[in-house]
C-alpha cells in the first residue's frame, strides 16, 4: 500500500515537473499558482485512464507498432485538453505551444518519474 501512494506522488510530483518546465517554455502556456494543483491532479488522472484506451483501441484495430509507441503521446495531448478544459489552473493557446507542450510534458514528467525515486525514495522504502 505505501508503495502505491510513493509512486503516486513520485507520478504527481514528475507530471508537475514536465507542466511547470513547459510553462517555461512556451509562452502560449499559462499557469494558476492557486489552482495548479487540481489541474495536475486532473492531468495524472486523465493520463492514467486515456493510456490503457488508446492503447487498447489501437490494439483491437491492429495499428502498427509505431502507433503503439506513439500512444503517451496521444495521451499527453489528450490529457493536456482535458486540463485546459476542465481546470483554471492551466490555459494553453497556440498550435505550436500544443504540439511542443505535449512532447516536453511526456518528455520531462517521464524523466521525473524514472529519476525522483533515486532522489532518496528508494532507499526509504527498502528499509521500511
């Protein structure tokens, strides 16, 4: 049980990283400090459910494997619209800053996700 409530935060903490990096970024991005939170509590929940949907979408209609590789990005998309939508804590306008926010928010949270263990969390749950 605490493993799972680590690596949900671990996935929380590494999703806020890649939205606040994106920010940064682009200009078309803009973010609520007072409602951030809701919005990547949004964004982990909207992943977490469109990944396994797509995935089995693109499986039952026998996509190739390429499409299959691409489907953490067509989640990050979707995931990303439905926070704009859904959330005041995040407004993305601009077709480039959607294409660029999508590819630095997977790519930023999937190295926050793989590295925040090893940033002591880790060795925190093996001596428990």
């Amino acid at each position: 049980m605490i493993r799972m409530l680590v690596r949900t935060v671990v996935v929380l903490l590494g999703n806020a990283v890649g939205l606040i990096v994106a920010s940064l970024a682009f200009d078309g991005i803009d973010i609520d400090v007072t409602s951030f939170v809701f919005a990547v509590i949004i964004f982990t929940v909207a992943f977490a459910i469109l990944t396994p949907f797509f995935a089995s979408v693109l499986r039952r209609n026998q996509s190739s494997s390429a499409a299959l590789g691409g489907v953490a990005l067509i989640s990050t998309l979707a995931a990303l619209v439905l926070t704009d939508i859904f959330s005041d804590g995040l407004s993305i306008s601009g077709i480039g800053t959607w294409i660029g926010a999508t590819v630095v928010v997977w790519l930023v949270s999937m190295i926050a996700i793989w590295i925040l263990p090893f940033l002591g969390l880790k060795k925190y749950l093996e001596n428990r």
